[in-house]
C-alpha cells in the first residue's frame, strides 16, 4: 500500500500540468479529489480536502482530521492541516491566515509552528 503524500514537488506538478495542458494554477483544483482521500473524519464521515501552491512551485495537501471521543470543534479542518503543513517551508504566515491559525495557537509548537507568529 502506498503512502499517502502530503507534497508534490515543484517539477512534478509541472510535469502534471503539462501533461494535462493546464497551467499549475488550473491544475490544483483537479488535486481536491485526491486530498480528500488524505482525511480522517470517523465522526461525521464526511472528507473535506484542501490544495495550496507553495512560493517554491511545490503543491502542499491537507485534509480534515476528526478524533474519535471528542467533539467535532476538536477537530482539524482540512485548510488548518494545509497550512500547518506548509509552514516549514514559509516561516511565518501573511498576515491574511493568521486569523486562520489562530485556533492552532493552542497546539504544541511542533504541530502548529511558532505559536508567537499568530
């Protein structure tokens, strides 16, 4: 079984795009498909996926995340795991996914980034 893949690397998602004869911009919403496949909602059932192109051409994925015995507001929105997941490589949000994030100021530093930023 193939492991699910939260980064496609900037020459593969052009290469994705050529072969589709979509520019990279066209070529994320094809992907929302895929990033739901990468969510974990045992509550609701319900697979929400998100897409986001990083500075560097690489394509990052998130997916909703729910935990089975706690309330859904516990849960992780697919936006929420894109950004966490592309935080490594921006350093410090813009200022507009701040309000975004703020809910992940919680988390520990490891999960969420630098909790000082938001």
């Amino acid at each position: 079984m193939d492991r699910p893949r939260f980064v496609i690397e900037a020459a593969e998602a052009e290469s994705f795009a050529q072969k589709s004869g979509l520019t990279i911009h066209q070529l994320l919403p094809t992907l929302v498909k895929s990033a739901k496949t990468l969510a974990r909602p045992p509550i609701s059932n319900y697979h929400v996926g998100a897409v986001g192109l990083g500075s560097s051409g690489r394509i990052f994925f998130g997916g909703n995340i729910e935990f089975p015995g706690l309330p859904l507001h516990h849960s992780v929105h697919a936006e929420q795991f894109l950004v966490t997941n592309l935080m490594p490589q921006c350093g410090a949000p813009p200022p507009m996914l701040r309000r975004l994030l703020r809910p992940l100021r919680s988390l520990p530093p490891i999960l969420a980034g630098n909790p000082e930023l938001f």
